[in-house]
C-alpha cells in the first residue's frame, strides 16, 4: 500500500512539475517567427518574477515588446 500511495504522489509531482504555461510564446511565435530561446535563456516557471532573458530578450523588452530590425533579421 505504501508503494502504491509513493507512486502516486510520485506521478503526481511529475505532472504538476511538467505542467506550466507559455502563455504568450503562440501569438509571439505566430508574430514574429522566432522561438521562445531567442529571448530566453530558459523556459521560466510558472509565475516567475525572472523571466530569465538573454540579450535579445532583455532589448526586446526594452523597445516596447517589439523587434528590432537587426533582431528581425536574426535567425531564430
């Protein structure tokens, strides 16, 4: 039983630890062509307060969530 009930709540982490949102990667996708690791150094957890942003994240930030011509011209 205790195996069983460890199992569960093993599974259970698994889930709700792969379980979170990229609530804007989509639209941002579908926008600009680019993929989430352009701007970020990694995915950020739910709820994050560090959005973990590289270079180009940090200056797409900067110019009002809005690519520049030389990030446009990027690879993604």
């Amino acid at each position: 039983m205790k195996r069983s009930l460890w199992a569960v709540v093993l599974l259970l982490a698994i889930f709700l630890g792969f379980n979170f949102q990229a609530a804007g990667s989509a639209k941002y996708t579908k926008e600009t062509g680019k993929k989430c690791k352009f701007c970020h150094t990694a995915v950020p957890a739910k709820d994050a307060t560090d959005p973990k942003l590289n270079e180009d994240g940090e200056l797409f930030k900067k110019n009002n969530y809005k690519l520049t011509e030389e990030q446009k011209a990027k690879a993604s």
